[in-house]
C-alpha cells in the first residue's frame, strides 16, 4: 500500500477544489447565469461547497451573485444566482481565405468587442500574422480595466497539428507546414501562445455549446467556404482521429478524374460545392467570391446550374448521414446562404441516398450562430485553459493587453 502524509493529501485536497472550482465556473460560462441550486443539483456537492465556490469565483473576479430569478429547484425560496462577470476574456481569431474577423469574448460567450478586415492577398503567413494584430489592437482599445485576458484562439481552415499550433495544410491559403500559432504568438509578445483549431472543429463545437445543438450529441458542421470541411460531434467528443485531422470531408473523392482541387487531387466534393462552385453557378464576378454570401442574399430562387450544386451537395450529405448517423447537420458558411435557396433539391437527393433509418433521425439545419460560428468555436477552444483550472490561468494571464501589443 502506498504511503500517505499530510502533504500528500493536501495536494489531493487541493486538485479536488481546483477541479471543482474549473467545473463550476464552465456552468456558469455555459449558461451565462446559474442558480446556485442548479449548480448544486448539476455538480453532486453540498450547499456550503457550492457556495464557497462561488464566493471564490467572486473573488477572482469571474463571477457575481445576483437577486434570484424566481426559478425554483425543490421547496422553499428561489436560489440566489451566480451569473459571470466580465473580469476575464479572450481573444477569438476567425481567419477565413477571404478576410479575417476578431473579437474579444467575455465569460458565458459574450462578444464584448469586433472587427473584420482583408487577410493579404497573397496569404503570406507573416504579413497574415500582422494583420490579425491589427485588429486585435482595435478590440482591446476599451477592454475593462483589470480584465486578464486568458486565451487566444484561432481558426483555420485547414490540417492543424493540436501539440504546436503547426499547420500541416491549408491549400486554400497555400500552406503547408506553416507555424502559424508561433509566428502569432513572436508578434503578440507576452499575451502567451496562441491555440490553434481547424475551422470546421470549431463550428461544431459552437453550434454543440450554444447553438443549433445545444442537447445534441451527435452532429456535424459543415463549413462550406472556398473549401469544405466537417466537425464530427460523436457520443459528445469531438472525433480527431489518430493525428487530429479527422473531418476533411471536402477532400471526400466525389467525381472520378473531375475538376483539380487546390490539395492536388481531382474530382474532391469541395470542388462541386464549394464557394468556386457555387459562384459560377449564380454568376458571381471571380472579384466578388471574398462576399459571396452577400451575392446570395440577392438570388431569390433556384436554378438549373444552382440545382446541379444542390444535387451534389445533397448526395454527399447522404454519405455523410449513412456514416455517421447524426442527429443535426449544421450548414455553415457560404452553405448558409445557399441552402434556403435549393433546400427542396438537397432533401430530395438526401431521400434517395441516404438509408432510411438514418435519414429518419437527421435534421439538416442553419447554424444557431448565424456567421460566427467558426468565431465562437475559437473563443470556447481559448477558454479552455480558465475553465480547467482558474486559478492557474489567472496566474499567468496578462493584465496589459496594451503594451503587449504594442508591437
């Protein structure tokens, strides 16, 4: 048996209340505001646990108690509330082909901050890192004072190695085997190192939290910008496969010896359905594919070239629906826009293709997020350090936004 002392239990004693304090504070951020009761109920600790705490988050700074709401759980008066406070933040990074978009997100996923702006033309990695600062200086301009920020995370659409932020490929922006969370972090100074996620990852695990799958374990996002690629919710884990990169679905060979694909390959689905796609489809001006979307919102209704997109994007739904049997596809991205104009044709394609048993239990929908799904999906992935262990975080975190960007 082993031997136990004082010191030993301590730490135990004190890895127990660091645990419980990160899951008590991931309620709150969840929720946004939460019954001590509820908290109570949902974590399986007594009252006075519970309210140390919360007493506790109130005194780092990331939590209030407020009035109660008048909600009850069980007999007696209305728990009184814990609701996040903005003494914490990150910085989200939605870094897209077409431009890039910032925000600075308060605890319980509040935007308390934004700006958009053109990534380079040329996609140059450096000059890509530059411009993002840019505009994260724009959003730390009136931050709280006092505020630490905790976090920054970054989506891209493309292979990420999760260890170093080293991304294997992006063939939509030309990368490959770019540090792009070091170069990120060379020019942010001591605001720390980035996190890096692929795009798509990110959308599912928005929409999973806050969005159009909230309560739903099973579920794909389908992040169709000039590229495609899927975030896989199973059993409520994200499924990574063995590097990390599973979900390119874009890359799913469709059309034997069609059209070439910025990965190498011919015939890949994201050449049938993505933004090059589509835009010929509807006659969108090559200029004006960085705002198809907006494009789209000008078509009223469906033709026989958008239809034939519509047929491809439905059949490969279907074998994604067979495979993977979830119970909500998101449709993010450029698809957002697309899909209320060829719905009819989607359906009709996903009723012939995909199997009955699985096709009964799918709704394919819009995302809860509308466009920054990919945005908060970065956000919750810049979180994750705070909500595993407050304290800790807290003690690293930067308290001067400023003059770390400074450049």
């Amino acid at each position: 048996m082993a031997a136990t002392g004082r010191s030993g239990a301590g730490t135990n004693q004190e890895d127990v209340r660091r645990h419980n304090l990160g899951t008590a504070l991931s309620h709150v951020h969840r929720a946004g505001r939460i019954s001590r009761a509820e908290l109570t109920a949902r974590m399986g600790l007594n009252r006075s646990t519970i309210a140390g705490l919360v007493a506790e988050l109130e005194s780092l700074g990331l939590a209030d108690q407020a009035a109660p709401t008048g909600i009850r759980i069980g007999a007696g008066r209305p728990s009184v509330d814990v609701k996040a406070r903005p003494g914490a933040y990150v910085l989200a990074v939605d870094l897209r082909v077409d431009g890039l978009t910032v925000a600075r997100v308060g605890i319980g996923g509040v935007v308390r901050a934004r700006a958009s702006g053109p990534i380079p033309a040329d996609h140059d990695p450096e000059a890509t890192a530059a411009s993002v600062v840019d505009l994260l200086r724009l959003v730390v301009k009136d931050v709280e004072p006092g505020a630490a920020l905790v976090g920054v995370g970054v989506g891209v659409p493309g292979i990420i190695r999760a260890e170093d932020g080293l991304v294997r490929l992006a063939p939509n922006l030309g990368w490959h085997d770019v540090p792009f969370a070091k170069l990120l972090a060379e020019s942010i100074g001591s605001v720390g190192m980035p996190v890096l996620g692929n795009d798509a990852d990110l959308g599912a695990l928005s929409e999973h939290l806050r969005g159009a799958g909230v309560g739903v374990e099973d579920l794909v996002y389908l992040s169709g910008e000039v590229g495609v690629g899927a975030g896989v919710i199973v059993g409520g884990r994200k499924l990574e496969g063995a590097g990390g990169y599973a979900g390119e679905i874009g890359h799913m060979p469709f059309v034997p010896d069609g059209k070439l694909c910025h990965c190498g390959a011919r015939g890949c689905w994201e050449t049938e359905i993505g933004a090059l796609a589509i835009a010929l489809a509807v006659g969108c001006p090559p200029e004006r594919i960085g705002a198809l979307g907006e494009f789209l919102e000008g078509v009223h209704e469906s033709t026989p070239e958008l239809s034939i997109v519509a047929g491809h994007l439905g059949r490969g739904l279907a074998g994604a629906v067979n495979l993977l049997n979830p119970r909500v596809v998101v449709l993010g991205g450029y698809l957002r826009s697309l899909f209320p104009l060829v719905q009819k044709e989607v359906e009709a394609e996903l009723a012939i293709h995909a199997l009955i048993a699985t096709r009964e239990q799918v709704l394919v929908t819009l995302p809860g997020l509308g466009g920054d799904s990919v945005l908060h999906g970065a956000a919750e992935l810049a979180f994750e350090a705070l909500l595993a262990d407050p304290v800790g975080c807290l003690a690293s975190a930067c308290f001067d936004v400023d003059a770390a960007l400074a450049g």
